[in-house]
C-alpha cells in the first residue's frame, strides 16, 4: 500500500492510501480536519494545503507515492460557550453529566457535578465533520453517496464527543467512571447523525425525519447513556427547543421572536400560548463559507468592520487579516451600501462611479462589476455579495412569513431575541442596514449567546426540566416554507438590500 508524508506543526505522520483516493479523503481518513466547505466537490476553493510545496485543492488530488503534504496549523478562534444562566440545582446525585449543543460548526460541552451541583468546567472545539461539508445538507448527501458514510460522520462526532468529556474529567482528576449521562441537543441533522440514525428522510419532501427524539431516544456511548433533546420538525431541532427552554419565553406573556442563523435559520414566534416555527436555507455564508475570502471565526478572521476616513476593522487574534468571518461580512456590507460602493440590488460598484477617495479600494472584475478590496488578501466579489443577498433574503421572508401567519405587524414583537454564534457576535444594526432584521425592533433585540447549551444543561441537571422540555416541543407548531407561495414571494422581495 502506498503512502504520503502529513505534516501539520509539530505532527508528522505516514498515511496509507489506496490507489484512486483523493487527498482530501486520505486525509479525513487520517483525523485531520481540512475544511470543505463544498463537501468535497470542488467547488469551495477551501480545502487548499501544501503538497510538495504547491497549492492545491485538495479534494481534487490524488496523491503518488512518498508526496510531501503540509497543513497549516489548527486556529484558535471563537466558539460561544457564553450561556444564558441556568437555575441552581441542589445536587445530590452522584458522579458527573455533561451537556453538549452539537452544532453544525462547533461542539460544545458542559460538566456538572451532580453530588454538588458545580459547574466543572467547558470545552468548546471546531466539529470534526467540517471536511464533509460546511452545511447539514452536504453531509446528508455524504451519508446517501458513499458506503459506511452514515457511519463515519457519527463515529467521528461520537468520538469528539467523549474525547471532550475525557479531557474535563482528567481536568477535574476524576475517572471515567463518573460520567453517568450525557444530554446532546442539536439540530435535527445533527442530532440524527450523532445517534446513527438515517438521515436520508430529512433529504426529500415532506422532509419527515426518522425521529424526533421525543423520548428522549439516544444511544449509550462507551456504557454511558446518551439523551437526545426533542426535535420539531426535520429542520427545527433540540438545539430550538433547547435554547427556547433556556430563554424562559415558553412561560411568558406577549410576543417574541426566538432566532438562530447558522446554515440554517431556524426561529419561533410566540410566547406562553405557544409557537409558530419555521427553517430557511440561509446557506453557510454567515459561517464564513461559500464567500471567496470566507472563514470561520477563528484566528485571522476580520470580524467587524467600520469606515472613518478609511475603512477599519477588527481581527481575531491580531494580526493580518486573512479573511471575513459573517459578522465582518455583515458590517462589510452594510458600510458598502452606506457609501454607495454597493447599490441597493446588490450590484458592486465599478471605480469610476466612485468619489475619488473610494475608488482605490474598488477595481472592475471579468465581467465588468466592482470587486472590493478591504486589503490585498481579502477582498469581496460580486458572487460574494449575491451569496449574502440569498442568505439574509431567507431569513427576512422567513419572519415576514410568520408574522402574516400570525397577523402581526413587526412592531408588535414584544423582543427578538438571537442565539446563538453569529446572533451574538454580529452588529444587529448592520443586519438592520443590509434588510435581514426589520428595523422596527431596534431597541429590542437581545443577544442571549449559546442558549442551547444552556438548555442543555438544564435537562442534564434537573430532571424535572425533560417534562418543561416536553411543553416547550408540544407548543411549538411548525410550517413547511419548501414550496410556499408567500415564502417565495417575500423571499424575492428581501432580495434588495
């Protein structure tokens, strides 16, 4: 069998591969996580790593013998583990359980002492399934297209999972065997994946999925019971329900919008008399992918952006900016459309429509649009911008739908409350400029950060909340937007910025 030389830092190691198999599936094969935000069909560009000191995609390769492959090294970043507070529970038990919100992009997990009820400790990483895709979508697809796919991406997440909770235990120096339960809340996908369970269902109309955990249904993990969050529909997941728990709006009186963009958008709208729910493919761009100088939020990434005599911006970790993470990629918009570098149909601008001290930052692409320059290595493309118009377009017509169904006018949302990475770290006035959240709830918009491990925690700790977790799912009632009229209707119509 052949093999290739993989360094990344101070790891090297040989891979064995069989003739006819890409780099990047050697790789994945290896444990490294190389992002693909494409799933691996070559679309993304992002897979790019050194080999014999060459750029080259990887999912596109296919390796010789003895070839030299460098990775960069992994980045630090940012993952919320910043939670709503959670009631104090007495304790009383014995041994530890950990909470996981499972994300589409990052894994975060919470110990709890159950003898003393203390928080232990958090351990937040990058999901190793990012080289199957950067959205749920391309990992379903994985799982239809290559045997053992379903498999795979649940031992790899099974695996980060309980090497996670190994760290804090050895943390705390406690054995193992202290860990008696683990609470997963995730999406549907997610949570699907995780358990083993058959995501072909969630593919298709009517996207009915193979369960919706209402029974707490889960699989043991190395011996220790696994309790899945109930899900709502094939795109409104635990990690919803979870996080509406957590917000307290399930028990309170007037109107609110529950909101959480990722790949998915998925929010509820209600209260106490229950919730209208419903998902929208907002694609993975305010994750950093499908954008040409996209990234996560990690090391490198521009975050946020703002223009005063020049455009200035934040980089995480300092540094050089290598890239635009979603938040940096909403204020980018935001101050484009503010200083006429991009108009209102989403179109870029070419320089000599500019004021003279703009027209520096913008020169013309192939086909004759602008294309926009925040340094000489991240820059924004008409495709970029078009990209970002379908995300925020999803999510606008999304409420825009519900509130019709509801028979509310935005002004009468009595909060909207955003969960979540990017709802906590984006500039809701950007998302406002840009069209995505109606400018009517200015002054009520409330970040609540990682609110689905905070109802996580909730139903690891307190056995009593799996019954208020029960309410919270039966009153949530979900619409079906695949094929809406008044969805596609609104959704064309959020198109302009």
């Amino acid at each position: 069998m052949s093999s290739i030389r993989v360094t990344q830092g101070k790891r090297i190691c040989e891979l064995p591969f069989q003739p006819g198999e890409t780099l990047l599936s050697i790789l994945r094969s290896g444990g490294f996580s190389v992002p693909a935000a494409c799933g691996g069909k070559g679309r993304c560009g992002k897979c790019r790593v050194s080999l014999n000191g060459t750029a080259r995609m990887a999912c596109r390769v296919f390796p010789r013998e003895g070839d030299e492959v460098v990775l960069p090294e992994q980045s630090g970043g940012v993952i919320l583990a910043e939670s709503p507070k959670i009631k104090d529970f007495t304790g009383g038990g014995t041994g530890c359980a950990a909470a996981v919100d499972l994300g589409t992009t990052t894994v975060v997990l919470r110990l709890y002492d159950l003898a003393t009820g203390r928080e232990l400790g958090t351990a937040g990483r990058w999901n190793v399934q990012a080289p199957y895709g950067a959205d749920v979508i391309s990992r379903i697809q994985y799982t239809l297209e290559q045997d053992g796919g379903l498999e795979e991406l649940s031992k790899r997440s099974r695996e980060q999972v309980w090497s996670m909770a190994e760290e804090l235990l050895r943390r705390e120096n406690r054995p193992v065997s202290d860990l008696k339960s683990i609470t997963v809340v995730g999406n549907t996908v997610m949570e699907h994946l995780f358990a083993g369970r058959s995501v072909k269902e969630i593919a298709a109309a009517p996207f009915r999925p193979n369960t919706l955990f209402e029974d707490r249904e889960g699989t043991a993990l190395h011996g220790v019971p696994v309790w899945m969050a109930p899900c709502v529909a094939g795109y409104v997941g635990g990690d919803i329900t979870a996080g509406l728990l957590a917000s307290g709006l399930w028990e309170r009186d007037g109107t609110y919008l529950f909101l959480d963009i990722g790949t998915n958008g998925e929010m509820a709208l209600g209260g106490k008399e229950g919730f209208l729910s419903c998902a929208v493919a907002s694609g993975p761009a305010f994750e950093g992918a499908g954008i040409t100088c996209g990234m996560p939020g990690i090391n490198g990434a521009v975050s946020h952006v703002r223009y005063s005599h020049g455009f200035l911006y934040d980089v995480i970790g300092g540094g050089q900016a290598k890239g635009l993470c979603g938040s940096g990629l909403l204020d980018l918009a935001a101050e484009l459309l503010r200083l006429g570098i991009l108009d209102e149909s989403g179109r870029l601008l070419p320089p000599e429509s500019l004021p003279e001290e703009l027209r520096r930052y913008v020169q013309r692409d192939d086909n004759g649009n602008g294309l926009f320059r925040l340094t000489d290595q991240v820059y924004l493309t008409a495709e970029d911008v078009r990209n970002l118009q379908l995300a925020k377009a999803a999510v606008a017509a999304g409420i825009r739908v519900l509130l019709k169904k509801q028979n509310l006018r935005p002004e009468q949302i009595d909060g909207l409350y955003l969960a979540g990475g990017f709802g906590s770290y984006m500039d809701p006035n950007s998302a406002m400029a840009i069209g995505m959240l109606p400018r009517q709830l200015e002054g009520k918009l409330y970040a609540l950060g990682n609110a689905a491990l905070a109802g996580a925690s909730m139903l690891a700790t307190d056995p009593e909340a799996w019954g208020q977790m029960n309410q919270v799912a039966g009153k949530c009632t979900y619409i079906e937007l695949s094929g809406s009229s008044e969805f596609t209707a609104a959704f064309a119509e959020e198109m302009i910025f």
